[in-house]
C-alpha cells in the first residue's frame, strides 16, 4: 500500500470547482492499494460554505485530515483603509452635530476629500504590495506553515507521495520544498494551465517569473497530470526536454451518486429553457450569445415565449455591464440572470432544462468541469468555444450538441436555430459509451495506474 498525503486548499466546507476534483478521487480511490491523508487550511478560511454537505460526505472518515491556518501579508493594508474609513465617517458625523452652518459643512467636505485621497494612495500603494507579496497567488502565505506541517505528516506516517492539484499554483512550490527536505514523491495535478494560460498572461515579469517556477516544478516533479488531452500535449511539447513520458491524463469526470435523488423525467417547458449553470467571469462572457440572440429576434426566428436563456450564479464585476446589455439589445423577454444556487439544486436545473449553456471562450487548452455533469443529464448542449479545442472535441465525441466558435455571431445564430430545432424534434442520440467511461467509480483505475507508475 502506498500512502499519499493531498496538500490542497479545495477541501470541505469550500465549494469550489477544484473540491469537487478533490473529493471524488478521496470517495473513489482504491483504499486497500492507497491511504491518503489530506493536509489542508483551517475551516475558518472559507466563506463559501453553502447549505447543502455533498462534497464533504465524499470523504471517508478514513482520511486522516490535518488543517493549519495561514499567514496574511497584505492584512495590514486591508486594516489601515478600514480604519481610515470608519474614522472619516465619525469624524464627518461628529462635526454634522455640532455644526449646522455652512463653514462647518464646508470643513466636512474638506475632510472628507483629504481621507479619500489618503484613501486612493493607500489603495494604489495596496495594489502594488498585493502583487509583489500574492505572487504567485494569495495562497503563498501559507507555505511556511503547509511546508513545516507536511514535513512533519511526511516523517511521521511515511508518506510515499506528496499529491497537490493547482489552481492556486503556489502549493506546486510548498509541495516541491516538501519533497527536496523529505525526497518523498511528487505529483503535480493541472486543473489549469500556470504559465501557459490563456486568460490570466499578466506582465511582462510576472509571466516570466511564472514560467520560471513551474518549469522548476515540473522539473522537480514525478509525474504531471493534466484534466483535458490538450492541455496534456500543450504542456509534454513545451517542456519535452524534461522527461514527457510523465505526464498523465486524467479528466474530472462525475460522481453518478450524485444525480440518484434526482427527477430525471423530462418536463414540457414552455419556453424551452436553455440555461447556464455556473460564474461568469474575464473571458468567460455571453454577450455575443447575446448579440446573436438579437439578431435572431429582430429577423422574427425566435420570438417572446418560445425560448428563454437563463444563467445562473455569479456575475465578475468586470460583466456587469451584461444587464444592462439586455436592456440595450431588446432581449430581455429572452434572457434573465438569477441568483446563485447549490450544488444539488444545480444538478436537478441541469435535468429540468432543455439545452446546458457553455461559455469557454479564448482557451482551446481548458474544459469547464461542469460539462462532465452536463454529460451524464443527457442533456443536449449549445457551447461557445473555439473549434478544435478540449470543449470542444469533448462536445462532439459525446454526440451532444453543437459547438459554436465564441466570436462569430452567424454561427452562434445558426446552432441556437439548429438547437432549437433538434429539442422540437427530440432527436438527440447521446455517445452512451463515451459518457459512461467518465464515471468516477471506474474511471479512477486511470489514476491509480499513474500513482502505482511512480
């Protein structure tokens, strides 16, 4: 038996995308071939708790868990602009008491104006520190305590492998010193690229100090593994001189347990719905969905009552400007934005609807982990992404939808009008065997064959 210890912040009570990866390989993993314990931060640091307990019931009470809290280098600036706030706001309405002539108010607005320029300096200055003392990511303060702790849990239980998965990148760096002070075994899990993103190319020096650390952690590495096949060849090409035949493929898949309290009947819905489930954010942005759907409008092949676009979750501030958007397009009879909702009520959205939105623009190296979930509803599935991408070759070996390139507004129009007309016709034949080789309960013999490889 080998024993592995998962450094990851994604762990119960955080919801978040990388715990649903994390928590199916601890539910699935062969107990009898792998004991893993988890080393992970403090309950207190996650806020995104949520009212449903599914991801930390995969967990089996087997897994030994070990937290520990985390440093924060940039807390004193977040303080410092606090308390200059709550000072000004005394300060202003002390003075409003005692004051009520116009000097008084005029020394009020004087005040209040010096405070807010402090204010803008200290958020300029914050900014600034932020990006020198969060790089790579704000996680970095805690590898003084991860790295101290995962020595100790590495000497103590004779872990035989250090496994940690990315986003954030910075515990590839606390889990390679882990390694250099143990000479235990390393496994990097890529849920996303580092250097090699897309989306997040920062500066000029901040890229190449990216690229700096992940080509010494993979270097430092036993194995990679990456969740999509193109990410995989994108990462064995760019960094072939240090030994490819280690990186690994391993997809996110879906825990079929989770859909068993499901109504998995198909309701008449009128409109049919085509919805999004999931956080809208940088790139990740429906407005030509929006552009096309106007159009569409306009030339009278959709109309009010037939269909209805819903997405549902969070909204970057960057996006905002998307509810206004309907307002300017006329589309708001076809589009409707709702609140976030739980990873269970998610799940039976996803069967209540007649087609499942993918936003993947920008990216052909990245595929949303949600589409493994829209896979087994069977429901069909409209993508915009880029042609020839992970989203993409995924969508269309499933045989179930369509998959149109994000900034082409004609072929967007054209796969809501043939989507639409496929829902009406019920013919959509799914690639039953393609979907069913995702399910976690077998599909985690692809990695234990990795960890057993080291």
């Amino acid at each position: 038996m080998k024993k592995v210890l998962f450094l990851t912040s994604n762990f119960p009570p955080s919801a978040s995308v990388g715990t649903q990866r994390v928590t199916k390989i601890l539910k699935f993993i062969d107990p009898e071939k792998f004991q893993f314990s988890v080393l992970t931060l403090n309950e207190s640091y996650y806020t995104e708790f949520g009212t449903e307990n599914l991801m930390a019931k995969r967990v089996p009470d087997s897994i030994k868990v070990y937290r520990t809290d985390m440093l924060d280098p940039t807390m004193f600036f977040t303080r410092l602009k606090s308390f200059l706030t709550r000072s000004s706001s005394k300060n202003s309405t002390g003075q409003s008491k005692n004051n009520k002539s116009k000097s008084s108010t005029s020394t009020v607005t004087k005040t209040n104006q010096k405070v807010s320029l402090i204010g803008k300096m200290i958020n300029s200055f914050r900014d600034i520190i932020f990006g020198i003392l969060e790089f790579p990511d704000k996680h970095i303060g805690w590898m003084p305590k991860a790295v101290k702790e995962g020595v100790k849990i590495v000497k103590e239980q004779n872990i035989d492998i250090i496994y940690t998965t990315a986003p954030p990148h910075s515990l590839f760096v606390m889990a390679l010193k882990i390694k250099k002070r143990t000479g235990v075994k390393l496994v990097l899990d890529f849920r996303d690229p580092w250097a090699l993103s897309r989306w997040d190319a920062g500066s000029a020096i901040k890229t190449k100090l990216e690229k700096y650390l992940e080509r010494k952690t993979i270097k430092g590495a036993d194995a990679a593994i990456f969740v999509t096949q193109k990410l995989h060849q994108e990462y064995a090409k760019f960094y072939k001189n240090y030994n490819p035949e280690k990186f690994f493929l391993f997809f996110n898949g879906y825990d079929s347990d989770d859909f068993k309290d499901c109504d998995k009947t198909h309701p008449e819905n009128n409109p049919k719905r085509f919805v999004h489930l999931g956080s809208l954010y940088k790139k990740r942005n429906p407005e030509n969905l929006f552009r096309a759907l106007k159009n569409l409008k306009d030339a009278g092949k959709i109309k009010t009552g037939e269909v209805l676009f819903e997405f549902i979750g969070y909204v970057g501030a960057e996006l905002n400007f998307l509810y206004a958007m309907l307002e300017e397009l006329d589309i708001s009879d076809l589009v409707v934005f709702k609140p976030l909702i739980d990873f269970k009520e998610s799940i039976q959205t996803m069967f209540d609807a007649d087609a499942l939105i993918i936003v993947q623009p920008g990216t052909d190296l990245q595929i949303p982990a949600k589409l493994f979930e829209y896979m087994y509803t069977r429901r069909p599935i409209l993508a915009l992404a880029e042609h020839d991408s992970a989203t993409d070759k995924v969508i269309k070996e499933a045989e179930l939808g369509y998959v149109a390139a994000s900034q082409d507004i004609a072929e967007i129009e054209q796969a809501v009008l043939d989507m639409i007309i496929r829902i009406n016709s019920g013919k959509f034949s799914a690639n039953e065997n393609y979907i069913d080789s995702f399910d976690m309960k077998t599909y985690i013999k692809k990695l234990e064959e990795c960890l057993n490889e080291i």
